[in-house]
C-alpha cells in the first residue's frame, strides 16, 4: 500500500521547488511569508548577506489590539501593511515575493495585497 502524503510534505515539495528560483538581493529582497494555525508571519530577507532586514507578524501589540484574532485574513492584511510600512522606513521599495509553498489564496493572498496597498512592489 502507498502511504498517503500530508499537506505540509507537499507545502514543503512545493516551498523547495520555489526557493531554487527565488532569491533575495539588498536591492530587492525576499518577502517570506509563514502562516501557522493561529499566527502569519512576514520577513524580508537578503540571501546573499544572509540576514533580515524586516520583520512582522500578527503577534506584535498593535495588531493584536486592532484585532479579535491573530489567524483570520484580516490580521493578515494588517502584518502585509506594516511589513511594507517598515521596509518603505528602511527604503525598500520592490521585493520578491515568497509564498512559502502554500498556495496564493485566503491570509497569503491578503498579506500580499496588504503590502501592495501600502505601498510595496512586487
């Protein structure tokens, strides 16, 4: 019998298929993007220094306050808001955009317009 394969293999399958075409410069870096149950999380990252150069997440206080959850699409909308409100701050204007192997829909596509509205390009 075939073993069936989980979600998050396929996640991961579909992450590590991405990565070897993306990558993140000082010019313009990559905006990872991590979603757990309860949380979303938000990075720019230069991989050829190897380092963050931007952080957000859903767990910070001002996002908790505005919100009455830390995993709906809302919550979402606001971290790719102020992701993209910090790297306007440090003169980060284009990224690339990594979705992390999840799929393009629901928090990751939230986060995403979130830092389009607030300014970023991707």
């Amino acid at each position: 019998m075939f073993k069936k394969e989980s979600r998050n293999s396929r996640r991961l399958t579909r992450h590590k298929r991405a990565r070897n075409k993306i990558t993140g410069t000082p010019q313009r870096p990559r905006l990872n993007v991590y979603r757990s149950l309860t949380n979303i999380y938000a990075q720019l990252i230069d991989d050829i220094a190897g380092t963050t150069l931007v952080a957000a997440s859903s767990l910070e206080k001002d996002i908790k306050d505005q919100t009455k959850s830390t995993g709906n699409i809302e919550s979402a909308r606001l971290v790719g808001q102020l992701v993209a409100k910090k790297a306007l701050e440090k003169g980060i204007e284009e990224v690339t955009f990594d979705r992390g192997g999840n799929i393009y829909h629901g928090r990751i596509k939230a986060l995403a317009e979130g830092a389009r509205e607030a300014g970023l390009k991707f």
